[in-house]
C-alpha cells in the first residue's frame, strides 16, 4: 500500500474534482491510502462525500491578491495567488509542507497545484501533474501569454514570470531547496497529463505531449428528463454571473425549445420570470450523459467539461464566457465549426435567433459531428487506468517521503521570510 494525496489548490467550481474522483476510486480500490487536499469544501464534500473518499482544506488564500493590470499569462495567476509575496507565498509552501509531513505521501496527483509542486519540489516528494490545456501551458521559457488577447504580449507575461520566479526562489533558498531558472521547471513533461483532446487544447495541440482526453467522474447526480413541449432540447449550464445571463436566459425562453438548465448560485426569483413549461430549471448536479445523447445544442459559460460532454456526443454549442479561460475555450470550438459565441450586446431575441440557428442549420453540428467520430473510441476508464499505472510506476523504488521529509526544517528564520 501507498499513500496518495491528491490536490486542488487553483480554480473554481466541481470540474477539477470531478475529474480527479474516478483516479481516487481507482487507486482506493486498489489498497492506497487516499487524502485529497481541495480548495474548497462543500465541493469536495459534495463530490467525494458519497464516495468516501477522505479530504482536508488545502493550504490556499481564500482571497485572491488584484492585480494592478490585467492578466497575460500563467505568471499572473501564480501572482494573485501569493506568488508576489515572499511572506505569503512562505506561509503556503510551509503549510503544504506540514501537510506532507501530516500524510507522508509516496506520490502526489496535482490538479492545478503549482504552489504544492513547488512544496514537493523542495522536500523531493514524486508529482504526476493532471490538467487541461490552460493548467498546463506549453513549457517554454518563459512561458507563453495567453493566445488571441490583444494586452497579453510576451513581453508582459515575462515581466510577470520574473517576478514569481524571483520570489519563488527566495521562498525555495529559505527552505534550502533546488532553485526554479524558469517557470517550466515546474512542468516535467515526463510526468504531466493533458486531461484533454488537442483539438480543445487551449494554447492549440503540441506535439510531444501526452493526451489523455477529458475525464469525468460519476458523482451522486439527478437524473432528470427533457419537458415535454418544444420541438428541439437544449441543456444550458449557467451561472449568476455568466456574461449576457439574462438576455440567454430570456433567449430560452422565447425559443420554444425544451430546455433543461442547470442554474447553481441562482435564487428562485431571479430564475421565476424565465419559468415556462418548456423549460426545467434545477441547482442540483444532473446526470449529463443521458441528456448529451438526446441534446440538440448546449449553452453554457465555456466550461471545458461541459463542452467536451456535449461535443463528444456531436452536438453543437453557444458559449458566453466570461474568464480567460472560457474565453480560450470557446475560441477554440469556434475555430473548430463546432459552435457559436453570444456577442457584446445580446438580446433575448439575438439568442433566440441563435439557437434557432444551431438546431436547424447542419453546419455547426457536422462539425461537432466531426469531433465525436474522431473520438468515438474514447474509454474514460482507459485513461483514468493510465493515470492509476503512472502513479504506480512513481512509487516504484523510491525513497518514502517521509525520510525526504525529515530534512526540512518547520521553523525558519523570520529574514527568510521577508
């Protein structure tokens, strides 16, 4: 038996621990020791509860730091997330340090970690790094700007690579740790797992990386069935702060489609104008696959998951995103034929227009088509056994990590910590 400890530490929302749940079972069943430390624990207690899978808060600000310019690239994550703050960014690898000391883990699976990578870089605990195309940029020095916005120059997101490199090491030499030359040195490419398809690769497919396609769990969800009026059904997943929300919501409505909406975060009032009997609105997680198999087209904010479900069953997409991430996203399915962006300006009747489009027109859904064929052969259960038989190959021969962790000290001098 080994002792796995599965992290979260950046992002929103279920994605990263629904895509993380299926490897936990897998490695449960097969006699580890399973602790997953998460950004947030409602989530987790939603996700992995019913599984029984163990999980503590991860070390995390609980408030992202705002940046004084907008963001270009991974660096500027990195930075709102303490990686501009020698103190700060001390205090994070030290908790995560005393986490390992706590779990002693032999293997770590990072989603989206990169403060508990550098953690595990100084005390020499083995990382296998799991994630799309945005959490694992291309591992170039230094690392890219985010593609198609006009302020990410190069020039920019180097600027903002110095500086959390710089601190960085000050934070790895107070812990007498090996110092980073670039940021890439936190992505080896022998261990990194793109939990994606190239096509949705948000910086566009690399080569010499390994794909591994989208992973999707299977938590507790409602199973819950299309109304029945309408002549087309679309699913839409939205959030209350989802760009153009009203006017795609009023969009439903006026489309005389059955709709079936996953609203989380939303209140009963804002959501009663909207209500028809056509459309079925719900909070609750709902069992996707049955409703993508059946789906006309999908609306939601760009969220990878939810757009890769859908494609994979060909069926088209209206996207209004609103992070930069989303914005890679439906960039991407744009590109690809295979769906649409609502535009600045939306109205209920412009949306309306637009699912109109997509049900009927052949374009866009010949093309998400396209995609579902080319993966028609994909087995969620294949690539969550491949993550599974790299975790256990990094367990293979190596010193555990609790004699690695002996060597850290858990106090140092305050001077290292300016």
């Amino acid at each position: 038996m080994k002792r796995i400890l599965l992290t979260w530490e950046i992002g929103l929302n279920t994605g990263h621990l629904v895509r993380l749940l299926p490897v936990a079972e897998q490695l449960k069943e097969q006699g580890h020791a399973v602790l997953a430390a998460v950004r947030d624990i409602p989530t987790a207690a939603a996700v992995f509860g019913p599984a029984n899978i163990s999980f503590v808060q991860a070390p995390i600000l609980a408030q992202g730091r705002q940046l004084r310019h907008r963001q270009t690239g991974y660096a500027d994550i990195l930075l709102s997330q303490g990686w501009a703050e020698n103190s700060v960014l001390w205090g994070l690898v030290q908790g995560w340090i005393n986490l390992f000391r706590m779990f002693r883990p032999d293997v770590i699976v990072a989603d989206f970690s990169p403060t508990a990578c550098m953690a595990a870089r100084i005390t020499g605990v083995r990382v296998l790094l799991l994630g799309n195309g945005f959490e694992l940029p291309p591992a170039t020095d230094p690392l890219p700007p985010f593609p198609g916005f006009s302020w990410a120059t190069q020039e920019l997101a180097a600027r903002s690579e110095a500086i959390a490199v710089e601190t960085a090491n000050t934070v790895i030499q107070a812990f007498k740790g090996k110092k980073l030359q670039a940021l890439r040195d936190l992505f080896d490419p022998q261990t990194c797992l793109l939990a994606t398809f190239p096509e949705l690769d948000h910086y566009g497919a690399r080569p010499n990386v390994r794909y591994i396609g989208m992973l999707r769990g299977q938590p507790k969800a409602e199973v819950i069935t299309w109304p029945d009026e309408g002549e087309h059904r679309i699913f839409a997943y939205l959030r209350p702060d989802t760009e153009h929300v009203d006017a795609i919501l009023g969009g439903l409505r006026e489309s005389g489609t059955s709709v079936v909406c996953v609203a989380p975060g939303f209140d009963k009032e804002r959501l009663n104008k909207y209500r028809s009997a056509r459309i079925t609105f719900t909070t609750r997680p709902v069992a996707l696959e049955q409703l993508a198999s059946s789906a006309h087209a999908c609306v939601s904010y760009a969220a990878e998951g939810t757009v890769a479900t859908f494609l994979l069953k060909g069926v088209p997409q209206l996207m209004s995103p609103r992070l930069v991430e989303g914005h890679m996203t439906a960039k991407r399915v744009v590109q690809l034929g295979a769906g649409l962006m609502v535009p600045a300006g939306a109205t209920d009747q412009i949306v309306a227009t637009m699912l109109d489009r997509l049900c009927r027109t052949s374009e866009c859904t010949t093309k998400a088509m396209s995609i579902a064929d080319r993966h028609r052969g994909f087995d969620v259960n294949a690539a969550v056994e491949e993550i599974v038989g790299f975790v256990n190959i990094l367990t293979e021969d190596i010193l555990p990590s609790h004699k690695l962790l002996a060597g850290i000290s858990v106090e140092q001098e305050s001077d290292d910590r300016r």
